[in-house]
C-alpha cells in the first residue's frame, strides 16, 4: 500500500513537472518561428581604435541586449556582422560592400572617419541601405545630401558658437586654427571662421598639419607660429596628432605664460586615453565638451558596461572607459533596432533587388543590390524619438538635434569644468541660471577661475611682440614741406636714413609707455629718387596689403579709409580751416565803427527806436503838454525823446503809467544793447585790430576766387563737394608757394585762401604770424592718427598709449618743441579770427519783449479811449447820417484834443469850476469867453458892460501879434476905459 501511494506521488510530480516543461517548448518553438532575423553590418577601425574599437562595438551590443530586453514581443532581432577595416578609406568602402552584396543587411553602423564616411555614404544611397555614424562629425559630410545618411552625433560645426562665445569673453581680436589636413579637419573651418567673424575676430592665419607629417615638420609649423603675434592658437585635429603637437609645443616653451590654447571637443573626448607625457604637456588648456547630463539610467549603465567589458576583454581592461561616442553607438543602436521593427516587424520578408547591371560586369561596384525596406526605414529612422542615454534623442535633417557644451580646463588630473554654453544662454556658470534668459552671454566672468598655461592666473592678452621675429614695419610719408610733422632725410656718408618730426616723437613717446619692447623701423614710401611715392591714401592701403604693419606721420581719419584700415585714437586738433589774408581795420575801414553789429541788427535798432517813439507819442499825446503842439513839433519830440533814450538824456516827462511801462522795458534794451557795442567797439580798437578779406568759404564760390589745397591731400575731394570747378582749385607743396600765391590774391592769379587740416595751418601761421589769419574750422575731421591692419591688437594698446599721452605735459612739449619755436611766434593760434559781430540773433529775445510789451499798451490805450467816447460813435452829428467813416474822423478829433480830465490839467479844471457859478466865464484851455450864455473868442465881441477882472479871462484875438505880458496888459487897460465909458 505503502509502496502503491509512493508510486502515484511520483506519476503526479512527473505529470506536474513534464506537462510546464512541454509548454514552455512548445511555447518557445511558436516564437522561434515569428522572430524575424535583420542583419546590420558594423564597420569599425581596426588599428588607430584598438581598444575603443572594442568599448564602441560592446555599447552597441549591450543596446540590442537592453533594447530587446525591454521589448521581447518584437517580432525582429539584429543581426550584426562586424567588419574591421584599415584606415585608408578603400579598406572602409571594401568592408560596406562587402555588407551589402554578400550579408544583404539593411543598415550600416560606421565607419569611424568622417573621411571614410564620406565613401560609404555614396554606397549606401545606391544600394538604399541607411548608413548611421556615431563617431563622423565632420560638418561637411552633410553637403553630400544622401537622404541614407544618418549623423547621430554632434556635429562639429555645433561647437564654434561656443568657441566664438569664450573668445569674445576674454577679448582676443585674433585667433589661428591648427587642424589636420583632411577633410574631417577641413569640414570644421568654413564654420568656425564664420563664428569668430560674428564676433568680430579676425584669422590672420590658417596652419595646417598633415596627419602623416614627422616631428620636425610639426616642430617648422610651430616655429612659424612663434614668429607671429598671434597667441591665441584654436587646435582641431586626431587624437594622436594633436598629442603629438602638444608634446613639442611643450618642449618649445609654447605651453607656457602669454599663449592661449583651445581645443575642440573630438580632443577632450578622448582626453582620459592619453598617457601623463601628453596630459601633462595640455596643462592650461581650454576647450569644450558634449555635456552629457549624469542620470540613474547614465550611472546604472556605467556599471553594467564595465563589468561586461571586464569579463569580455579581460587582457583590455586597463585605460577602457566609456566615452561619449560609446553613448552615442548606444543609442544609434538603440533607434536603429527599433526603426526596423517598426519596418520589418510587421511587414512580409521581401528579399533584395539586383541590379540591372548586365552579370559580365567588370568590377563589383558596378553591381550590387537594392534593399526593398531602405524608403521606408530612412522615414522610420528620420521620425525616431525617445530618451536616449546621451539625452533626448530625436533627428532634424539626418543629424541628431544639438546638446549643450561643457567648458573644461586641463589642470592637474584632470579637465576641471569652468562653466556651460548653451544655445539660448550663451556662457553659464551653471546650468541651473537663469534657463529661461533672453540676453545671451559671453563674458568671461560667466566663467570660474582658470589656470592657463605657465599656470598663470592672469588672462593672457592674447598677442604678443615676437622676440625672434620681424621689426614691425612702418610707412611714413615723403614730403617737400611741413616736415615739422614727419622728416625724412639720407645720411649721405652712412646710407641710412633717419625720421624725425612731432608725429614720430607722438609715436616714439607712445611706444615708450607700452608694456612690452615693440620693435620697429621706420621705412620712406619713396620712389627710387627720393620723391613721394603716392598719396595718403595710396600708403594706407599699403597696409592693408601687408607691405606695411603700420603708418605713421599726419594722416588724418577718414572714413573711406577706416574700410580697409583701423586708426589709432587722434594725437592731434581735428578740423579742415580756411587760411586767408588780413588787413587793418583801423586804417583801411572808414566805417569800423559799423563793425561790433551786423546790418539786420543796425537796422532793428533804428526800427524800434522809431516805434518806441510813436508809441509814446500815441499814449501821452492827450495828457501831456511835451508831446503836443504843431505836427512838426510833435514829430520831433517823439523821435528825440526815443534816441534820447540811447545815451539816457531825454528830459520830457512820461506821466502815463502804459508809457512808463513801455519805457521801463526799452531803457533795458537799450542798456544791454549799449553795453554789447561799448565792449565790442572797445575790442575792436585795442586788441583786433586785423580783419579777414573772407570768412566763409561760400564767399569764395560766390565770387569764383581761386582756393588753394596740398598737394596729394584729401581735401581736393572736400572742395569738388562743395561746388568749387577744377580750374579754381590749385594746389602746393611749400609754404613759401602758398604765401606767394595768397600775396598775389585771386585776380591777379594767386588765390584768395588755402584750405588744409588745422595743425598744418597752424604751423603756416607760425611762419606768417601777422600775414594771414585762420576761418574754421569748416569742415570737421577727427585730427591725425597712426594707422595699423584691421582689428590688430596693437592698435588698442598705443590708443591706450596716446591717451596717457595726450592727457599729460608731454604732448604740450613737443607741439612747443615742434610748432612754437620754430619761427618765433608766441602763439599761433592767437591769429585765429573769426566773424565776432553782434548779430540780431543774440538780442532778438529782447526787441521780442519790447515789441509785444508795446503792442499791448497800444491796446489797452485804445480799448479805453474808444470805450470812454463810445458814444462819439452812436450819436450822429448835425442830423448828418452816421457813417464809420465819420465815426473814425470824430474820434481821431477827440485824440488830438487834450484829455482835461487828466490828472496833468487838475489845476486848469479846478479854475473852470471856481467861475462856473459866474454867468461870465472865460475858458483858456478854448480860447473861449462865455458872458451869460452867449460865447465870444474875440475881445471885440466883448459886450460893454462886462468886467474883465483878469488877465486870465482875456481873450487875445488869434490874429494879434502879441510880443510880451505888456500889450496884454494895455488891452486890458483899454477894455476898462471901453466899459467904464
């Protein structure tokens, strides 16, 4: 019974452990036969990338491995087929084809180079095979336009805005690439240049490096570079090239204080495979990585990938660290399996085309086949989006969308990072500020501290003199006169020439204060006799052609030049003035006295000193005995009382308040004005006494009088501007011809003035000091200066130099050295005259105020008067129908007769009303006597028995002659006889 139960026991554990174990079979066979095998082939360096060959090919199988790990319901797998090719780009193109006629796979991953890439890609295209590079980031591959070609990684040309921001940050005008002479190495610099011309950074110079080139001509191309004043040196390259330039830059003292070293990101990508000879030689160095953002996932893997490279390739173990191109074979592994499972997975097997190339075919290239999925995969590949290890993948164009950088310095162990550039941000400090900044930076101290070569603190400036290199060469101008400013003569013993004058000492002085030795040598822009070679414009371009590293002497800035040169801040006064004869005033001008005013203010004196006079006239005309009388007499009492008020002697008397208001302004007016002309007639006649024949140049084009220039001067082109015809325009190279010419003036041949920049000028006046006289400045220039190449460094550090310079007692030594005691003139500039008349536009606020201060006495007088007589107006006169004609003819009569209402006529009213009781009043202010009711104004008409009883009653016939009080009194004796009787 016992041994029965045991039997059953083991049928039902059997029974129990067999029937799982067939459906797990069964099972497993029934997913065999829907997995759909893919090949893709991987093409991968086979010498230069030993050990990264073997980290890049197990990222991509750890990827396959993850990726179907996660999605074990798809319906395809990956095949890989490896192909190890040589570095030639035949080996990488023979492996491809390889690929694609005899494994027919469907996608290529690689090859390395961005030089084999570019190969492969026209293979991939025929055969419609997708051809994905993690490691090519030659910019260049792109302008191949293969719609087949997939660039998962970042490309190089997303680099140089963040190498142009870090350049810009420190300030360097110039910078040199050194990048290797193949096409990865070329596919970066049209990029670049473009980058540091945003920035306005200039490439004096492109060095290029063979990728096979030895160590002595790596040591030439070096040597080369330290000839140069260039410091700042940009290094694109291999890995192995660019260890081996760093190792001799560093035995050539070149990674040392002063020099400037940045790398680009394919460098520091691989950074952590070099030996300590090379890292120790990049001490200093600056450059710029992919940043790569340390997730859970990033750190998880990390793990899993070493110690799966551990136990694959125990013998490489050591040095092996997973870089970002193997994050990048991950994850283009990754799309690539599932874009062909969203291709192939669930689609029917079509096998692959052949071509239609007839089978006698010569060579293999002519004939391969054509794969049925490649349309449709690249669509797949192009629209393929997830979270990658390396960060958000996604495809824009067949390139993988950019990443922000990392800036990293070389110091001690290892590439310590100094800060971040991103797109929207520009230099950062931390990704954390400020993400959503719409103001870009780039300032260096958006970055931490750095540690440059020759483990200095301090930012190198970027340039420097080189100790073993050229003098700099410098133009100076060749001239007959005005060599007060640059000289130039010929030791006849010693064959050498010496250059002296003020624009040398300005140079030498600046130089002087630069901190550094600036070698130099001065060389004549001179033919083979001696004579100038050209004009000024003609020896700046020189230096845009490179003939000359700078000029120096009186070259003035102008903007045509500034184009193709850069100046220097001005040493000198700026301004183009007119120099013209002078004559005596005191002698030659009856009329100098005229001279303190202009004639449009001569003319609105006289002006308002009639008007002020009628309008006093017109408000004391009724109520003052001074301003009345016959019309003659009245006319000329107003004028006199007006230009009285000159010299202040007018003696009437004002006694309306709208009178003594407007006199109140005017006596102002006329005190200011008086002042201005005493001063000026005063000056006139003890200190100037030397007046211009001409003070604007429109004087000499309205009277077509010849005008004088230098020769080979720029203000010939100023002249032609401003209207002057070619045969007025003559020009010199002497002082001694200008001052014959203007001696002779412009009818007689000579010229009527001489145009030229102001220190020039100046010095011809210090020659003629009582001779001529300077106008202007007419034209404005911005002074003379020293000329160097386009953004040149030195240029800004002797602009510094001239500032100092200029700001000091040096400067005003050497004009005093130069242009004062030359011919014995205390100052030049003391002859500089110009039209120093009073004209109305200095006083024309003032009339302004009288003016309106008049008219509105007028116009309250006049409102007052006419409201007072109104009724003058309404009433008609002997029953004559009123007109307004009649109406302005009663009142103009009413204003000519006195006002007895007036304060001024009190003493006449008060006599009026002390004889209004009397039935026989006499009224003298009407020359009228009333006796009763009746009214005489004759003494004839006097009736009989009236009484004069004074003289004031007496009425004198307005045709008597009466020549004293006697005759007055003897009619008055006769009037009492005629009544008594």
């Amino acid at each position: 019974m016992v041994k029965k139960n045991h039997s059953n026991l083991k049928l039902v554990i059997s029974v129990l452990i067999f029937f799982p174990l067939c459906s797990w079979v069964s099972l497993g066979l029934a997913q065999n036969e829907t997995i759909i095998p893919v090949n893709v082939g991987v093409v991968l360096d086979d010498v230069e990338y030993s050990l990264t060959r073997e980290i890049w090919l197990s990222c991509i199988k750890m990827a396959l491995s993850d990726f179907y790990a996660t999605h074990a319901d798809y319906n395809t797998r990956l095949v890989l087929n490896t192909r190890r090719c040589k570095q030639s780009v035949v080996s990488a193109a023979a492996a491809a084809l390889d690929l694609i006629k005899n494994e027919r796979v469907e996608a290529i991953i690689g090859p390395v180079t961005s030089m084999q890439t570019s190969f492969v890609i026209n293979l991939g295209r025929q055969a419609h095979v997708p051809i994905i590079s993690f490691s090519a980031t030659s910019p260049s591959l792109t302008s191949l336009r293969s719609p087949y070609f997939f660039q998962f990684t970042q490309t190089d040309s997303s680099q140089v805005k963040a190498i142009g921001a870090i350049v810009k940050a420190f300030g360097w005008r110039q910078v040199v690439p050194i990048y290797i002479d193949t096409e990865f190495g070329e596919g970066i610099i049209p990029y670049l240049t473009y980058a540091l011309q945003e920035v306005d950074v200039r490439v004096p110079y492109r060095s290029v490096i063979s990728p096979s080139a030895t160590d002595d001509q790596i040591v030439q191309e070096l040597s080369k570079l330290m000839t140069m004043e260039t410091r700042v040196f940009i290094v694109h390259m291999t890995t192995d090239l660019s260890s081996r330039l760093f190792s001799k830059a560093k035995e050539m003292e070149m990674i040392s204080e002063g020099y400037v070293w940045l790398t680009t990101s394919e460098i520091l990508h691989r950074l952590h495979a070099q030996n300590s000879t090379v890292f120790n030689s990049m001490q200093g160095v600056l450059g710029v990585q992919t940043y790569v953002p340390l997730t859970p996932d990033l750190e998880q893997l990390m793990i899993r990938w070493k110690q799966q490279f551990q136990k694959d390739n125990p013998a490489l173990l050591i040095g092996a660290e997973l870089d970002i191109f193997g994050l990048w074979a991950y994850d283009a592994a990754f799309a690539l399996a599932m874009a062909i499972e969203q291709v192939i997975g669930t689609t029917i097997s079509f096998p692959f085309l052949e071509s239609n190339v007839a089978s006698n075919s010569l060579t293999d290239l002519e004939s391969f086949p054509v794969s049925p999925y490649g349309p449709k995969l690249r669509t797949a590949l192009s629209t393929t989006r997830f979270v990658g290890i390396s960060g958000d993948f996604s495809v824009v164009g067949g390139q993988r969308k950019s990443s922000n950088f990392r800036i990293v310095n070389v110091n001690g162990s290892g590439a310590r990072t100094i800060g971040f550039w991103t797109l929207q941000n520009g230099l950062v400090k931390t990704l954390d500020s400020s993400p959503n900044s719409s103001k870009i930076s780039s300032s260096k101290f958006d970055l931490g501290p750095i540690r440059w070569p020759g483990d200095s603190l301090s930012v190198p400036k970027g340039w420097e003199i080189p100790t073993n290199g050229k003098k700099l060469r410098i133009g100076v101008p060749v001239k007959a006169d005005f060599t007060e400013f640059v000289k130039v003569t010929k030791e006849p013993n010693t064959n050498t020439t010496n250059v002296t004058g003020f624009s040398i000492d300005v140079f030498k002085a600046a130089v002087e204060l630069l901190p550094y030795a600036l070698p130099y040598e001065f060389i004549p822009f001179a033919n083979c006799n001696g004579s100038s070679a050209g004009t000024y414009n003609q020896l700046c371009y020189q230096v845009y052609l490179g003939n000359f590293d700078a000029v120096v002497g009186d070259t003035t800035i102008r903007a045509d030049r500034s184009l193709y040169v850069d100046f220097t801040m001005p040493y000198s006064e700026s301004g183009v003035v007119m120099v013209v004869p002078v004559i005596d005033i005191k002698s030659k001008h009856a009329l100098a006295f005229l001279k303190p005013w202009t004639w449009d203010l001569w003319l609105t004196t006289c002006f308002f000193f009639f008007y002020i006079g009628f309008v006093v006239w017109v408000l004391e005309h009724r109520i003052n005995k001074d301003f009345r009388g016959p019309p003659s007499h009245q006319i000329g009492t107003g004028v006199w009382f007006s230009f009285s008020t000159m010299v202040f002697a007018h003696k009437e008397k004002v006694v309306s308040n709208l009178a003594r208001f407007v006199m109140i302004i005017w006596v102002f007016v006329v005190l200011i004005l008086t002042i201005n002309y005493t001063a000026s007639l005063s000056s006139l006649y003890t200190a100037e006494q030397l007046q211009p024949t001409v003070t604007d140049i429109k004087d000499l084009l309205r009277n077509e009088d010849n005008v004088g220039y230098i020769k080979n001067s720029f203000v010939y082109d100023l002249l032609k501007q401003v209207g002057f015809d070619d045969s007025k325009l003559k020009d010199f190279e002497t002082m001694e011809e200008i001052d014959e010419a203007l001696s002779k003036g412009s009818a007689k041949g000579g010229i009527a003035a001489v145009v030229h920049v102001t220190p020039k000028m100046k010095l011809f006046l210090a020659k003629y000091c009582s001779k001529y006289t300077m106008i202007g400045p007419i034209f404005k220039t911005d002074g003379h200066a020293f000329v160097f190449p386009k953004r040149s460094p030195l240029g800004d550090d002797v602009s510094q130099a001239i500032l100092n310079l200029t700001g000091g007692q040096r400067i005003m030594d050497l004009e005093k050295k130069w242009f004062k005691k030359e011919f014995g003139c205390e100052d030049s500039s003391d002859a500089t005259i110009s039209s120093n008349s009073l004209g109305l536009d200095s006083f024309w606020v003032l009339f302004l105020i009288a003016g309106l201060a008049s008219i509105l006495a007028l116009i309250i007088f006049v409102a007052s008067f006419i409201y007072k007589h109104n009724y003058v107006l309404m009433q008609p006169a002997d029953s004559e129908p009123s007109t307004t004609w009649r109406r302005i003819r009663a009142l103009f009569k009413i204003f000519n007769e006195k006002d007895l209402d007036c304060h001024t006529f009190k003493s006449s009213s008060q006599q009026r009303d002390a004889v209004e009781d009397s039935p026989n009043n006499y009224f003298p202010e009407t020359n009228s006597l009333f006796v009763g009711e009746q009214q005489t104004t004759s003494i004839d008409q006097v009736p009989s028995d009236v009484l004069v009883t004074s003289i004031t009653e007496v009425v004198v016939p307005s045709d008597a002659l009466v020549t004293s009080t006697t005759e007055v009194v003897i009619a008055v004796q006769d009037m009492h006889r005629t009544t008594s009787n």
